[in-house]
C-alpha cells in the first residue's frame, strides 16, 4: 500500500489575489434585479414594435405545429386490432376512464357514486351501433361534461380504448346459447 501523497502547500500570495479579483468582479456582474425584471410584453398587451400595435402574432399561413401531421395521421388511420392493442386499452381505460364509467362500462364509476352526473352507459344501443371512431372523437373533443382528453391521451390510445370498449359491450352483450360448444362446457 503507498502512502497517502502530501496535500499542496498553500496558494501563493499572487494565486489568492487573482482567485479573490475573479469572484469580485463576479459577483459585481451578477445582477439580480435585471435577471427578474426582464423588458417583455404583456400577454394580449400593446407592442409599438408591430404596425397592427398588437403583442399577440397570428401564425403565418401555412403552419402546421410540430407534431401535428403524425397525430392527425394516426388519428385518421384506426390500427388492427390485436390482443398487444386490447391490453393496452384495457390498461389506458382502467387508468383514465374507469373514475366515472366504471370498470365495467355503465356509468357507475367512483365519482358518479359521490354526486358527479353520470354519463352514458356504453352498453346502451345507441353506444353499441356508434362506430369505433364516434368513441375516439368524444375522447378527442369531449362531450356533454366530459372535458376533451386531445392533450392528454395519444390519438393510439385512444383508438385503443375505443377497441377495449367495443370489447367491454360485446362481453356484456354475450349470450351463452350464442357462443358454441360452450353449453356444453358449464356444468
């Protein structure tokens, strides 16, 4: 084992002075009012700078927000349905949905059981003949108290949740005599 090497001597009278002018002149330069205290315009305020006077900038013709063309593809295009896209519908309703409509689609969900109005059953006809993609556009743009969820579940979840609530109104419209080889299965 080596020994412990010795700690540096003591900075020379020269090194301290340039090392105390740095923080001086540092300290001096931060200015603490001007980094909080910036010049900006108000929100929906007055700008001199624009011939129209208004801070607010209409976006050019033409622009398209970043992002914008992938989500309204994914958001036009359904993808196939398999057990990977159920499952993970499965996983997104139980997550975003179940708090009012409940686990099993009636409307009967945590909150509507303390006072918030309850909203449709999806097993109710005119749900169970609404195309998938009826589904994803209330998710999309909401509907009657329901607040849009646009920016908070991805046009894929979405479509996913309308195929896991498909599944969820053909698991409750199932009828035992219409599935065969299965009266024969229950004791």
């Amino acid at each position: 084992m080596r020994p412990a090497e010795p700690l540096p001597g003591p900075l020379p009278r020269a090194g301290l002075l340039v090392l105390a002018a740095g923080l001086v002149l540092g300290l001096a330069a931060c200015d603490d009012l001007s980094m909080r205290q910036q010049k900006r315009y108000a929100v929906y305020g007055r700008a001199a700078l624009f011939p129209d006077g208004a801070e607010a900038r209409t976006p050019p013709d033409g622009a398209v927000a970043i992002g914008a063309l992938d989500r309204e593809a994914a958001f036009r295009d359904p993808p196939a349905v398999d057990a990977a896209l159920l499952q993970r519908g499965r996983q997104r309703y139980e997550v975003i949905c179940t708090p009012c409509h409940g686990y099993t689609g009636h409307g009967d969900g945590m909150i509507v059981r303390r006072g918030f109005p309850a909203p449709p059953s999806f097993h109710e006809e005119r749900l169970r003949a609404a195309p998938a993609r009826y589904v994803v556009t209330v998710i999309t743009e909401g509907y009657g108290v329901m607040y849009p969820y646009a920016a908070r579940v991805e046009p894929r979840d979405r479509w996913a949740i309308a195929a896991y609530i498909r599944a969820l109104q053909l698991a409750q419209g199932a009828r035992v005599a219409g599935i065969p080889g299965l009266v024969e299965k229950l004791p």
